[in-house]
C-alpha cells in the first residue's frame, strides 16, 4: 500500500473509532510499530490527531468565541464569500448561517434584490445600511458564544421555509463525521434548512477539513455546492462521486 494512501486510511479509522492504541493499528494496518509511529507523527503535525497514553485520539474542535474565529484566514474566507455571493440572484430567498465566513457574503449581496432569512445577529447588523436585502431573523434565543439565535422551545423556527439556496458554515468536516458544529443548540435550525432547501453551498476554509465537532447536523454527500480556498485529493474524490460541485475560490 503506498503511504500516502496508508495514512488517510489510518486517519479515517481513527476518526471512526475516536481513540485507538498503536498496537491496534500495527494490527489493522499491518506494518512495523516504527512506520506506525511515523504515519501517526505525520497526523499529529497535521493537527488532525493527538496523541494519548498509548495510542491517539481524534483531536477535537472546541467551540470558541465568534471573536476568537473572525480574525483566522480573513483573506481566504472573504474570497470564499464573494465566490459564494455569484450564485445569488436577484429574488431569491436564501438563508445565511451563522459563521465567520457565511458573514462576509453580506458586502457582495448587498446590491442585490434578495430576502435574506438568518440566525446569526452578525448578518442582521450588517445587512442593516443595505435597503434591498429584505432580512428575516429565526428569533430565538441569542447564543452569546456564536452570536447567534436558537430555538429557545420545542418549534422549529425555520421548518416552514422554502430557501433557493442555503449558504452553511461547520466547525469541522470530514468524510466519516460529515458536516459538523460545537453548538447542539443550533443544529436542529442548521438539520431543518438543508432539507428545506435546492441548493446547499457548504463554505469552509482548508483548515475546517478532517476535523469534527460534538454534533453532526448533515453528511457530506447532503452538500450540492463546497467553496473552500483549498482541499485534498480524498475529498476531490468524494465530490466526484457524491456529484457535489467543488469550487476552489481564486483572486
């Protein structure tokens, strides 16, 4: 087995099992204890795994601040966001997540005749100066950690809705765990718009890949559109197969 292949397999399996011990995977990959420490080594670098006593684990994303998130890669997210605003059109109706990168579509849709339906306040203030974007919050209770708003009931806020295209944020993705977020609070609103929606666009910078969250609100293959500034060649490959449109955001 060549060992670039070798180790996307391991990673994919420790992302499966959540923590495994290096004899486990001497085991399963069958090769030396020493090629296994390199492979693992190579990861941890990555920042995809950690290493525990004995073997590795999934390194997991925590939820930070929307302060803390805004300030990384603003370059590659404001391109990914103008990629993503192209396929806007005036009249329709589409919804915005919450996220640092979903939030820098604003300044390219702001000339366009659109309703925008969203739950993060960040979106809502900064759409406010733009008479033609027709803005419609979810309501809710404000999570002061995403600034966002989440059902504070049992109803569904979002669950009568009919989106031309959802334009969704995740803290992690990965091929095994999909399409992820820290927040359990928002995911029953993120579920609802993927299924209430043509068109999803997924927008993630390089750094969100092979990583995952507490929760799992879609899988990949649930994704019509990924803008992102970079991606591997195991994710070209899924795209092809899943018939989901890659779309690497230039200057």
């Amino acid at each position: 087995m060549l060992k670039t292949k070798r180790i996307q397999q391991i990673q994919e399996y420790v992302f499966e099992h959540e923590s495994v011990s290096l004899d486990d995977l001497v085991s399963v990959f069958e090769v030396s204890k020493n090629t296994i420490r390199r492979d693992v080594q190579k990861l941890v670098d990555e920042g995809h795994i950690k290493k525990v006593y004995g073997g590795v684990a999934v390194n997991h994303v925590k939820l930070e601040s929307f302060n803390e998130r805004q300030t990384r890669n603003q370059f590659q997210k404001r391109l990914i966001a103008k990629t993503a605003a192209q396929y806007v059109e005036d009249g329709d109706v589409i919804f915005i997540d919450s996220g640092t990168t979903t939030l820098e579509m604003i300044e390219f849709l702001k000339d366009k005749s659109i309703t925008i339906v969203t739950n993060s306040l960040d979106v809502i203030v900064k759409a406010l100066p733009f008479d033609a974007l027709k803005v419609i919050s979810t309501g809710g209770y404000l999570e002061r950690e995403t600034q966002s708003f989440s059902s504070f009931n049992h109803t569904n806020p979002v669950k009568n809705y009919n989106f031309d295209k959802v334009f969704m944020a995740s803290t992690g993705i990965s091929i095994s765990n999909g399409v992820t977020n820290s927040s359990p609070v928002e995911s029953e609103i993120k579920e609802t718009v993927i299924k209430r929606s043509t068109k999803v666009f997924l927008l993630a910078d390089h750094t969100k890949f092979d990583k995952y969250a507490m929760i799992t609100y879609c899988q990949l293959h649930e994704v019509d559109y990924l803008i992102t500034d970079k991606v591997g060649v195991s994710y070209q490959h899924y795209a092809k197969e899943n018939e989901i449109t890659l779309i690497l955001a230039e200057e």
